[in-house]
C-alpha cells in the first residue's frame, strides 16, 4: 500500500504541474504512472486543495496545494 501511496502523491504533484499550465494533462498523467480514473482523482484533490487554500490565501504557492492535496496519501506513505 505504501508504494501506490507514493505513486499517487507522484499523480497528485503532476496534476498540479498541468494546473499551473506547466505540463499538459497528457504529459502529466504519463509522468505519475497512475491509470487514467486514478490520475483524474488526483487531479481532482489538487483542484480542490486549491481551491479551499485560495479562500484563506490570495494565491496559495506550488508546495501549499501538494501538500494538502496529497495528505492522505502521505499518511498511508507513513504508515
């Protein structure tokens, strides 16, 4: 579990490349290694990490939406 864990914090730090307009979608999505459904469910938790960082932030930086959205990944890296 861990392993697919690192693999989706990968997805989630590619989907925030192609948010900022620094990959494409198709690149990032070859980049993470993940399947299509599951690329898309990290791009969905940067979307929203980004989101929800820009209403108390005025523009949230590159690390603050990994990171919050890649949190739950995390936690089942470190377990």
């Amino acid at each position: 579990m861990p392993k697919e864990n690192a693999r989706k914090v990968l997805g989630v730090t590619a989907a925030v490349f192609a948010q900022m307009g620094r990959l494409s979608r198709e690149e990032a999505l070859e980049i993470s290694g993940l399947d299509e459904k599951t690329f898309d469910e990290a791009m969905h938790k940067a979307q929203v990490a980004e989101e929800a960082l820009k209403a108390h932030k005025a523009e949230p930086g590159f690390y603050d939406i990994v990171a919050k959205a890649a949190g739950e990944y995390l936690d089942g890296v470190r377990r």
